[in-house]
C-alpha cells in the first residue's frame, strides 16, 4: 500500500470546493444534508485510519496485547516508517478521542442545564424567559422540543418580525439542525482538514432555516429585519451546536439573499452550465476521494485480519 495508506488522513482536502460551490449554489436544504454526510464520511474514514495506523505501528513493541501476526513483516511493510507512523498514530487517536468526547460531554452539559432552567415554566413549545438580555434558540431534546426566547428579544422586534424568529427556530427544529451541526463539529475535531465544512453547514443550515421562515411568514424582507435586528443585539446561543436565529457567521450573505429573489425548487443546476459543471465535478472529487478513503482503511483493515492467527 505505501504512502498512499494515509490518504484517509489528508484526502478531505478535497472536499473543501465543494463545500465553497455548495453554499453558493445549491438548496441550503441539499447543501446541509450533502455536507454533513461528506464530512461524516471523511472523518469516520480518517478515524480508522489512525487506528489502524497505531495497530500496525505499535504491534512488534515488546509487551503488547495484539496477536503476533500483526507485527509480521508484510505487515509491518503496509506502512511506510510504520514505527514512527503508529506512535504518532497513538497521540492522534487520544487527542481525537478526547476532543470528541468533550464536545459531546459539552453539548449534554449544556441542554441539559438549558432544560433545568425551563423546569418551572408551562410545558409549551415557546419558553418565553423574563430576561432583559435579548437571545432565542431552538433546544431541543428533553419532553419536547421548544423555542427559548427572552423578553428583551421580543421587545427588539415587531409582531411580523416575531413571527419570523418563531418560525426560523421551528424550521431548525423540524428539520433537526441540530444534528447536522453536531456531526460536522465531530468530524472537524477528528480532522481539522474538515473545518470549511464545519463552517458551511454552520451557514447553510441557517439559510435554510431563514427560506422556511420567508416561506412560512410571507414576506422575505421581514425575515431579513429580523434577522438584522437579533444579530445587533443578540448575545447568541450556549452552544456552537444549539441553532439561533441571530447565529454567528456571514450575516449579511444571509440578509443578502433573502433580499434576492427566492430560490428555484431545483436542488442541483444542470450539468452544462458554469454552476453546474463546477459543482458536478467537485461533488465527483469528493465522492472518489471518500471512496479512495474508505479504500485504504479497509485493505489495511483486511490485510490485518488475514494475519489474525485462527
């Protein structure tokens, strides 16, 4: 296999075209869904990678739990510098580990106190909190999924405007932003190559929130005020991973394109044209990169089970 058994580790690279093509041309609903599933990809792919990496590397050490057959020589021959390879291997996959696993214990932490503070409050789906600071997000989990908002965020907007901000924090939770969010702040920590996509869903899922609000409200340039509105005054959400209204990111993209006209119902332009070539093509890299991705781990995968002694 050679070196090309840490392309899992470098190959998300590729995906950064498409996740700068997706959040200009596509449906924010297709580019949301599109690269949270690359990115998941990727960073499973890069995850065994490193694994497997740290099997093979660490394997001929003396004292060790593994089978002998996976320090044989043809084994060992799968990786390049496969000593130095595995020990870094080991600092990688605990530092991935660890990284991970404080951002899930985060994000737990953080609905769960945000549930105990609504304890005392109606079970209804809007959380309305006698707060002079202006924020709303949609949380969910817990009974049920529910908007919090403050009084001092009602107080910055019109009634229109409202209905905008309840509707754009219903659209995050019908179409469980939350989880996307998740996923790509998962994947960038297991690979910081994956950052741009962690950045574009985090963008691309509130434009898509902001097209259900505009559809739902009937007027794109309320949508747009109240989304201006928030983002002045707005002290934003406990968590990268909690959706908002007034989220942190390229705001006035957003405003912008609620100001243009509203998206076509197609979710991927045809191929012969400059959108559509650039995207099709981008798309077809990502994809073969995955593939190749998942392509090492696996052969390294299988390589190690042929020399599992029966």
């Amino acid at each position: 296999m050679g070196v090309f058994v840490f392309l899992p580790l470098v190959l998300p690279l590729t995906a950064w075209p498409i996740a700068r093509l997706a959040t200009q041309h596509l449906h924010p609903r297709t580019a949301t869904t599109l690269l949270s599933a690359v990115a998941a990809v990727m960073a499973l792919c890069s995850t065994l990678c490193l694994g497997l990496l740290m099997v093979v590397g660490t394997a001929q050490l003396p004292g060790n739990p593994l089978p002998d057959g996976w320090s044989d020589p043809e084994v060992r021959a799968s990786v390049p510098h496969d000593e130095i390879a595995g020990k870094a291997a080991i600092a990688l996959l605990l530092a991935v580990v660890l990284s991970c696993g404080r951002l899930l214990w985060r994000h737990y932490r953080v609905r769960r106190r945000a549930h105990a503070a609504l304890g005392g409050l109606r079970d209804t789906t809007v959380a309305v909190l006698p707060d002079t600071e202006p924020y709303a997000y949609a949380l969910p989990g817990g009974p049920r999924n529910r908007i919090v908002v403050s009084t001092g965020m009602l107080g910055c907007l019109t009634s229109r405007e409202r209905r905008a901000l309840f509707a754009h924090e219903r659209a995050h939770l019908t179409a469980r932003h939350h989880r996307h969010l998740l996923v790509v702040q998962l994947a960038a920590r297991a690979n910081p190559f994956l950052l741009p996509l962690r950045t574009a869903v985090s963008y691309v899922a509130e434009r898509w929130a902001d097209e259900e609000a505009a559809q739902s409200v009937g007027s794109r340039k309320t949508v747009a005020r109240a989304i201006g509105k928030a983002a002045l005054v707005s002290r934003g959400t406990p968590a990268p991973t909690l959706a908002a209204l007034a989220a942190p990111g390229p705001l006035p993209r957003r405003v912008a394109a609620l100001l243009a006209p509203p998206l076509t119902a197609r979710t991927w332009p045809p191929l012969f044209t400059t959108a559509g070539l650039a995207l099709w093509s981008a798309a077809a890299g990502s994809v073969l990169s995955a593939m190749f991705s998942a392509n090492s781990a696996v052969t390294l995968l299988l390589l190690l089970h042929a020399a599992t002694p029966l």
